[in-house]
C-alpha cells in the first residue's frame, strides 16, 4: 500500500494528524457531505459530514480549514480538512451559497441570498464581522481580487457585478454585464475578471481599473462556472445545459476548445499548476477531470448526490 493511501487510511480513523496533497474537495449539496479526492490516485477516498445542505466551499491558503456553506442550516461551518473534524459554526443570513477566502487568509466572504448581501468572516476569530448589502438580487458568488482590496459579487437576478471596497466594507460601485452573472475570476495580475452570464450565454471580460466591460466572449448554454489558469493564459467555462467545458484563449478572447463532461455542470477548480482541471456534474453526481493542455476529459470520479463546487489544496 502506498504511503499515500496508509496516510489517508489513518486519518479516516482519526489515528493521525498528517495529511498528504493535495487533495480536492466537493461539497454534494443532497448528500449533506464534502467528497475528498485524492488528486495523486484519481479517486474519492473519504467523505466529510458538512451539514445537511452543504454549497459552497472554499479553502485557507494552507489547505488546513475547509469553509462550507450549509443552506440547511443559514450557517457556514469550519472544518479541519485532515480529519474532517466540526471546528465552528458562523451563522448566517438565509440561503447562503458561494463561499471564498482572500490569498492572505485573513478574510472570509459569504454570498447571502435571501438578505441580499455579503458576509465577512474574520478567519481568525472566526466571527461575522460585517453584513455588506448589495444591489444585485439573490447573490450567488462573492470573490476577492488577488490582492485582498476588492470583492465582485454576482447574483441571479441582476445584469451588473457589485463592487465592495473589503476594507471601508460597503459597495463602491458595479459593473454592467450580461443577464444572471455567475462564476467569477480573476487574472493572476488582478486587472481583469472573468464573469459567466448564464441567461446571456457568454462570458464578459471586465477591466477592473476602468470598471467595464471590454469583451464578451459568446459561451454555450447556461455557463455557470470560471476558473483562470494561473499563468492567466486560459479561462475556462462550464455550460450547465450542454453538459461541457469551453476553454478560452484569454489573449485574443476566443474559444479555442470545447470538452464533453457530465450534465449539469457547475463550479470547477484547476490544480495549482494548472494541467488539471476538476469539474462539478451537478446531476451526474460525478467530477470529470480535464487535461487542460489536451483539452481532454481523462476520466469521472464518482463523488455524493448534486456537487456543488471544487476547491483544490
């Protein structure tokens, strides 16, 4: 048995505290569990209790804590992603979703439907600090710029992205885009995202200096989720009603590929070199796994009813 598969085994009954990597995570929202992957073997080899309606999901830089939205309960719940254990409970407002912590660790935001606002989580204290109202109705994703100053928010009814300044923790502004935006992401430098506009099928490029739309980049059907390579020379699109995965060419804007996956899906993450790619099959119960440089899918890895999303750590 490998070293890696004796680790794992170990911390599945608590008899150790190592943890190998890196590992992906899927919470399955109708499974009230977090899937753990091993990206090495390819293969889910343990699942997490995370509530009863578990959605979004997100990881401190160290891969340490696991962030989980739990719909069920109005609540984001803090895991030890090693041995899966419950470390706290944050409530909420109603119907939270997206989840997503800032690259220092410091912050964490929270996309609150049912209230219409973001909710900042002091990582270390691991309190609510701030309810940040926004314009867009029923967000979905509240995402930090690379460097901590800003969060775009998207949400189902509106055709703009809301800006929060992280810091004076209100809403500066927003940024027209397409009908119901969605995934978001940003270039490593930080001067460009990325939005998924599902009901105007495509994706919008926006200049964050300038707080404008510059491109839009026709997708297929219902694109839901974004992930950007970490060089930022590729961007990457799930198309929730075509079952696939486009990839964009993000220096002249185009499509350049278009991979089959599972149906429905959704939120997607890239390993850290960027040669993988993790796709959430919300109506597969599956996560298909893309050679980004291919543009092939290499496999499907079994996971819990109706995943949400993927984090990578």
């Amino acid at each position: 048995m490998s070293r890696i598969r004796s680790l794992v085994l170990l911390l599945a009954c608590g008899c150790g505290i190592a943890q190998a990597a890196p590992f992906a995570y899927v919470p399955n929202e109708k499974s009230g569990t977090v899937s753990v992957i091993d990206v090495a073997d390819g293969a889910a080899v343990r699942q997490i209790a995370a509530g009863k309606r578990p959605r979004g999901i997100a990881a401190d830089p160290a891969g340490t804590r696991l962030y989980v939205t739990d719909a069920a309960a109005n609540a984001l719940l803090v895991l030890d992603a090693a041995r899966g254990a419950l470390l706290a409970t944050i409530p909420l407002g109603s119907s939270p979703e997206g989840v997503n912590a800032s690259a220092d660790g410091r912050w964490v935001a929270v996309a609150v439907e049912d209230t219409n606002s973001v909710a900042l989580i002091d990582a270390a204290t691991r309190t609510r600090v701030a309810d940040i109202p926004v314009e867009g109705r029923n967000p979905e994703h509240a995402v930090f710029s690379p460097d901590g100053r800003w969060l775009l928010v998207s949400a189902e009814n509106a055709e703009q992205v809301d800006v929060i300044d992280v810091a004076a923790r209100r809403e500066v502004g927003s940024i027209a885009v397409g009908r119901r935006p969605r995934g978001i992401g940003f270039s490593p430098d930080g001067t460009r995202a990325y939005v998924a506009c599902e009901v105007a099928g495509a994706v919008y490029v926006v200049d964050l200096e300038q707080r404008r739309s510059i491109a839009t980049i026709p997708a297929g059907k219902n694109p839901a989720g974004i992930a950007v390579a970490p060089d930022g020379k590729n961007v990457f699109v799930s198309n929730g009603a075509d079952g696939s995965v486009m990839r964009i060419d993000a220096v002249r804007n185009v499509v350049d590929a278009t991979i089959a996956v599972g149906k429905r899906p959704w939120n997607m993450a890239l390993t850290k070199d960027g040669s993988r790619l993790y796709v959430a099959n919300g109506r597969s119960d599956s996560v298909s796994v893309i050679d980004t440089a291919a543009a092939a899918k290499t496999g499907d890895i079994a996971v819990g009813k109706l995943p949400w999303g993927v984090v990578i750590r």
